[in-house]
C-alpha cells in the first residue's frame, strides 16, 4: 500500500513509517467507518509523529467471533476486546500488527455517546502506542499513555475522550 502522504518531508515519510496495510476481514467497516483507510493512516501519522521509529504496521479490520478467537489464543481472555496490539520484536522492520473488532467499537462507541469513527480513530492510536512500549496497567503509566492519546488527538482535531464532558460536537452521535 501506498503512505499517507507523497510530498517529501512530510506524512509518513517524515515519521518514518514505510507502510500500512489495512485489512477488511469482516463485513460492516466500509459502511460503519467512511474511509476508513485514510483514518487509520492519519491516526497512525500522528501516533508516530514525534517516534524515532519505521517499519510496516498491519491493520486487521476483524469481528467479534475473531478478535475473541485471538483474544483467547494469545492472552488467554476468551472475550471479544476493541482492539488487540501484537508488538514485532525488537529490530524488527515491523512495528506490528493490531487488530479491530467492528461489533465492540460500535456497542462502545454507542455507549459512551461517540462517533464510531471518533472512536475508530482512538482505538488505532490506543493501539500503536502499545506497539511502541506504552502501557497502562499501573495508574501512573495510564496516565501518561491518556496523556499521550490525547495529544495525538488533538493533532486529529479530536477532543480529549479522557476529559470530562468530552461529548462535544464532533464526538457526539
């Protein structure tokens, strides 16, 4: 697949990500998400755009039953989760790979009174911050990984969904 951007200095090139292959395993995405692959790039863009860092990055567009079945295989959790990150090994020319189910990102993005793209969006940054290290199981590195997704956001013109009353216009279904 082609970068996100052609002009020289700037996109994917600065960032240093040489490419991004988005996969649609499951039905639903096209319609759920309208462009969905120019989204996922320009969410990874941002995500990268202050990283030292290159390499491919798959992007598996997938379902419940999926995600469950990788969920399970992998962490042990048979449950469907929104987005899973497989970090490639260090030296890697891969950044890694993630994973998205349509059916959590709609029921959460439902619930929590977001656009599915907005939430799409934050769920792809969620997940490459995991592929570069951040994580968020103790309080004090949540709050830098929040700190971190909402600075990226913001260079998505995308309100801070860790701040209350985040449902702004925008956000808000």
């Amino acid at each position: 697949m082609s970068p996100g951007s052609s002009l020289p200095g700037s996109g994917f090139a600065a960032a240093g990500l040489s490419d991004v292959e988005i996969v649609f395993a499951a039905p639903g995405w096209r319609g759920a998400v309208p462009r969905a692959e120019a989204l996922a790039r320009r969410a990874v863009e941002a995500a990268l755009a202050d990283q030292r860092t290159s390499g491919h990055l798959t992007l598996l567009l997938t379902d419940d039953a999926e995600i469950r079945r990788l969920n399970g295989g992998f962490r042990g959790k048979e449950k469907a989760t929104n987005v899973l990150s497989f970090p490639a090994p260090y030296g890697s020319l891969t950044l890694g790979d993630l994973a998205l189910s349509l059916g959590v990102v709609k029921r959460e993005a439902a619930a929590e009174g977001r656009r599915i793209a907005a939430h799409y969006a934050h769920l792809i940054v969620h997940g490459v911050l995991h592929l570069l290290g951040h994580d968020h199981l103790a309080a004090g590195e949540a709050v830098t990984m929040e700190r971190a997704e909402a600075r990226i956001l913001h260079r998505l013109g995308l309100p801070n969904p860790w701040r209350p009353g985040w449902t702004r216009a925008g956000w808000a279904a």
